[in-house]
C-alpha cells in the first residue's frame, strides 16, 4: 500500500487529537513555574534573557527575516539569530542594572530588528517585540517583588484557563469563541477559562492566601492570557505557518507554548501600573 493511501485510510483526529499539544503546553508552563521556584539572581535574569532569545528568534523568522528576496545570500538565515543574541543581551543588561537607562535597553532588538523586517510586518515586529522583551522583564520584577506564589498565581490561571478551555470546549462544543482566527477555540471553553480562574481566586482568598482583588484580577488576567493566544494565531496566519518554530519537536515552538503568558503577564503589569496588585501569600 502506497504512503499516500494510508495516509488517506487513516482516521481522521478527533476532537481530542490535540491533547498532546496541551500537555506540552502545560510542561512548558510547569517547567517555568519550576525555574522562577529555584533560580535567583542572577541565574534568573539569564534565564529570563534566554527566553526573551528564544522568542525573538522565532518572531524574527515570522516577520520576514528568513525571506531570500528581503535578505539574499548566505548570512541571510543567521539574521534572526543575530536578533536573538541582541534581544539576550539587551534583557540581561536591562535586568542587571536598575536605571531607567538600562531599562531602555529593551528596545535594542527592536530597533536593530525593524529595518530587516518585511515591509508589511514592521509594526507587527516592533509590538510583538516589545511585548517579548516586557514580559521578560516582568515576570523577574514579579518574582523578586511580590514574590514566587505571585508568580505560581499568574501561571495557574494560565494552566486552569487552557485546560478548562480544551476540556470543556471538547466536551459541550457549540459557537466558535473566533473562528477566522482560532476555528477551534469555543465559547463555552472561553467561559469555562473564565470561571476556572475565578474559582481560583476565591479559593485563595477563602484559605486566606491573597486578599478579595484576587476575585476580579483572575478573570482579567484569563481573559488577557486567551487574548495572547489569539494574538499569536493571527501572527502565524499572517506568516502562514502552523506553528512558531519546530523547537518542540511535534509540538510547535516557543511562542506557541508562551503565549498566553505574555497577555496574562502584560495585563498584570497594566493593572499594576493602574492600581495595587493582590496580594498572594
């Protein structure tokens, strides 16, 4: 039998065929979890630094810097690694050096990275970026600021939200959440991430582990964290890839497990900028 027929006499997926990916998904926010638990210091920022590498060497690739028209020869492929070097140092600098000019070390990628950047995604390059290297930055701020259950907080509404999505989505089906975009994201799973992450925020408030903010503030930071996995599909659909990269072997790239995190983390830092951050003891 021929490759291609046994490929067309294979079942179809089923509705739970992305599972594998949503565990992934979870590792992946688990191991973030584990690393912000132990690393301190230094060890931390570097970690936080190579993250913010990862990420730009994948939006750079997505952006038009891999594109031979844009970027001939053969240093063309090294380009989005060149970012990434530049968005590792600019972030460790920035975290090392507490100063409002270090801090605008941040833009360094970006401002190295625009130029290349195909024409139509220059904007795109330059929000996505900033969002990268901010997120990074926050999240070390939260850690050494408010402290690692804060931290354990953000990334528990991030877990509750994807995995009561998937389930629940799976499970009761009905309207598409945003169909051109995320054709398999429902609404009855957008209100299950809600809900979860509202449970959560009473259930620390009750045992006494943060205080009432906790009750409004989870449902924000799920709804922003959905909002970052939406923003991603429509940058891999602009770019027409699947995934963000074939780091995880099966399972996409970085960005692809990442970011919901970056909306949970920038809608933090707003209402931090906004109003006090609850408390998570």
């Amino acid at each position: 039998m021929s490759a291609g027929r046994a490929k067309a006499l294979r079942p179809p997926p089923g509705k739970w065929g992305d599972l594998s990916r949503r565990v992934a998904s979870t590792l992946v926010l688990l191991g973030i979890g584990v690393m912000l638990a132990v690393a301190t210091g230094v060890w931390l920022r570097l970690s936080m630094a190579l993250i913010s590498a990862v990420t730009f060497w994948e939006l750079a690739a997505m952006t038009g810097w891999r594109n031979p028209r844009l970027h001939p020869g053969i240093f063309g492929a090294w380009r989005p690694f060149a970012l990434a070097v530049i968005a590792f140092m600019s972030q460790f600098v920035s975290q090392m050096f507490d100063h409002p000019v270090a801090f605008l070390a941040l833009l360094f990628p970006l401002v190295a990275g625009l130029p290349g950047a195909a024409t139509r995604d220059r904007w795109t390059y330059a929000i996505f970026g900033l969002a990268i290297m901010l997120v990074a930055y926050g999240l070390v701020g939260f850690r050494e600021t408010y402290g690692l259950n804060f931290v354990l907080w953000l990334m528990g509404i991030v877990i509750i939200s994807d995995t009561a999505g998937y389930f629940f989505g799976r499970m009761i089906g009905g309207p598409k959440f945003w169909p051109s975009l995320s054709p398999k994201k429902t609404w009855s799973g957008t209100i299950a991430g809600w809900i979860g992450a509202l449970l959560l925020g009473v259930l620390l408030w009750r045992l006494g582990r943060g205080d009432a903010m906790l009750i409004w503030c989870s449902p924000i930071v799920c709804f922003a964290g959905q909002m970052g996995d939406i923003a991603e599909s429509w940058l891999k659909r602009r770019a027409g890839v699947k995934d963000s990269s074939n780091l995880i072997p099966g399972h996409g790239g970085f960005m692809d497990r990442f970011d919901a995190v970056t909306g949970a983390v920038l809608a933090t830092m707003l209402i931090g900028l906004l109003t006090a951050l609850p408390a998570v003891n």
